[in-house]
C-alpha cells in the first residue's frame, strides 16, 4: 500500500488529534450534522492547495461535482502557483488562491491565526458542502471553521470529528481515484478516461521537463544532458527553462547540442505543450498537465510508488529502478540514489516504446 505521508507526521498528528477531540467533539454538539438533500445544495467548497499537480490530479472530479449539482456554484481553493491555470481551464466557477503556512512549512503564529481567520470568512458565503481530499488534520482542521453545512474528507492523520461526514480511508488507490471514491458517496459517478485519444503532434518537439524543487526528486544534470544529446540527433528537442534547469541548459550550451528552451507562464505553457509530441520529465505537475492534455508523457520514478501519483492515461510510461529502494536515505519515500540508479538508455527505451504505442495507436 503506498505510504501517504511521513509514519512519524503520522503518529504525531494521531497523538495531537487525541489530545483536542474532547473540546472540539463538545463544539459539535452546536452543529446540525443531518445530511441535505442533494437539490438543497448551492455552495460549494473544494480544497486542494497543497500543490499544482494536485489541482490537476482533481480536475476529473471537478467536472463530475459540476454534473451532479448543475445549480450549485463551485469554488476551488487552490495555490497561489495554480490560481491562473485552474481559471484558464474553468475547473470551476471560482477559484481562490490560498497559501496554507503548513503547505510552505510556515510555523508563525501569526500566519496560523490568519489562515483560520480567512476560513471563518466563508460563513458569510453559506456553504452548503465542503470538500478535502488530502486526509491531513491540518487542513480539516482548516474546513471546520468554514462551518458549512456538511464536510466530506478522510482522516488518515487523525481529527475525523472536522468532518460532519468523515469517510473510511481507502486502501491502495491512485491520488485521482482516492479523491473519486470520496465524492462517490454524495452520488457522483466518474471513470478516469484512460482511453483519451492521443493529442500528439508528430511534427512537434520533445520536451524535456527536468525542473523540480525537490532535489531528492530529480534526475542528474549530467544524464539530463546526454539524454538531449542524444535525442536531438533524430528529434526536435526542448528544454523547459526553470531555475532548477540553469545548470543543465548551460551544460548544454557548452557543448552546443542542438536543443531549443522555452519559458514561459503556466497557462501558456499549458497552450504550448498541447501542440508537442511527448513530454519526459520526473515525478511533478508537468507530468500530470501533459497526460490531462493527452500528451504522452514518459515520468521517471525514483524510490516512491508510481501507483499513488504517477500521471493517469493511456499515454504515459513510467520509468523506474528495477528494484525497491535499498539505500541508506534520509528521507522517508524519495531517494536521490535510485534517481541516479536509472541510466539513459532506460529512459531512451521508455521514449521509444511510447512513440511506437502512440504511432500504432496502441494496437
């Protein structure tokens, strides 16, 4: 079963939620916890602002609340990062930016009174459902001051009593379908459209992703260079300029390898991309945009389980090591030397592979 978060977040967070239940649970007695009628229902609040990924990760989920409650209007809160390209693709009637200080590892005081401020600010709103898919006590703490009138979430570090409806925690499932089986329960029915014809520009470039902001994460500089090395020899190759590919694309222009860059915003990334032949990059956004897209994306794993967060269609191949993660690491699921352990030609027959699928049509 993939580990969700840190077992020792885990077990702190079980230990904190023991010790608050009592006043909080006493507070619940003030609240009307009845269900409402599925027609009752006008507001609505989603929360998924931890990161962009997750917003797309959502989006299918999006769309299903949008056909079961057509007159309900639907408000996303969502990073600072996604706020422009979860408008640019209407993923819902309103979108909010949040930034909530656990997701930035903000311990200030001060910052935790104003995010619990700026919750309480939606009762005037009248909320009728709200709606959290990550299971942290961090943000259903967060939703139980909004006071609408019910909440789904799961609770998978503790404080089920934020929830009027706290749903059982789903065992081995993908992050988009975890978040499916939760809406389910208010009637909501979706399948993830793993058969999306592909959008792939055969005249198009590849395009390298190889930001990331975690370190542990990512592939090395020096094999991200010997990759477009040796793709530019029988493809169109981009890079993408991020602050994390400033090393790599100098690299590249030390040895002259015929590769273009391209920078840009999201949204306009967004437009971009849809008109490529493949995206290869790590375990990030770009990966899960690409595959919502129906671009065929190639995503390379380190140590964490690509059955959790890795991009869902038809069109993606994952690359990994061959074997589970047996290193010394200081981290609980990522492992920069199984990152490492993943050679160039791994990646160049995970690309290959691919382009053949898509040029057969999968046949």
């Amino acid at each position: 079963m993939p580990q969700i978060y840190n077992p020792t977040y885990i077990f702190w967070a079980r230990v904190i939620s023991a010790l608050i239940s009592s006043f909080y649970i006493f507070l619940n007695f003030f609240r009307n916890t009845k269900r409402i009628p599925n027609e009752a229902i006008k507001n609505i609040v989603v929360c998924q602002y931890h990161r962009i990924g997750d917003v797309i990760l959502i989006a299918p989920v999006l769309g299903s609340l949008k056909t079961k409650f057509p007159q309900s209007k639907i408000t996303l809160l969502c990073c600072t990062g996604a706020l422009d390209f979860a408008e640019e693709l209407q993923l819902a009637d309103e979108v909010i930016a949040v930034d909530a200080p656990w997701t930035n590892w903000n311990w200030s005081l001060f910052q935790w009174l104003k995010i619990r401020s700026f919750a309480k600010s939606f009762r005037k709103k009248n909320i009728d459902l709200a709606i959290d898919f990550k299971g942290d006590i961090r943000n259903s703490w967060f939703l139980w001051h909004m006071k609408s009138k019910m909440s789904f979430g799961y609770a998978d570090t503790g404080g089920s009593y934020f929830y009027t409806h706290c749903q059982p925690i789903p065992k081995v499932m993908h992050q988009t379908e975890r978040s499916i089986n939760l809406i389910s329960e208010l009637g909501c029915n979706i399948e993830i459209q793993s058969s999306k014809e592909s959008t792939s520009n055969a005249s198009g470039h590849l395009v390298l992703h190889a930001g990331g902001t975690d370190p542990k994460r990512s592939w090395p500089s020096k094999k991200w260079v010997e990759l477009a090395d040796s793709l530019s020899r029988d493809y169109k190759v981009t890079i993408i300029k991020t602050p994390e590919t400033d090393p790599i694309i100098q690299r590249i222009k030390d040895r002259n390898i015929p590769v273009e860059l391209f920078e840009s915003d999201l949204p306009a990334f967004q437009n971009w991309l849809k008109n490529q032949k493949m995206l290869v990059g790590i375990d990030s956004m770009p990966g899960h945009l690409a595959a919502y897209l129906g671009v065929p994306v190639v995503s390379i794993f380190g140590s964490q389980d690509p059955n959790w967060t890795r991009p869902l269609g038809k069109w993606v191949e994952v690359v990994k090591p061959e074997v589970s993660c047996v290193h010394d690491r200081n981290h609980w699921r990522l492992c920069s030397k199984c990152m490492d352990s993943i050679d160039v030609k791994k990646v160049i027959h995970g690309i290959e592979k691919l382009i053949s699928r898509v040029r057969m049509g999968d046949k």
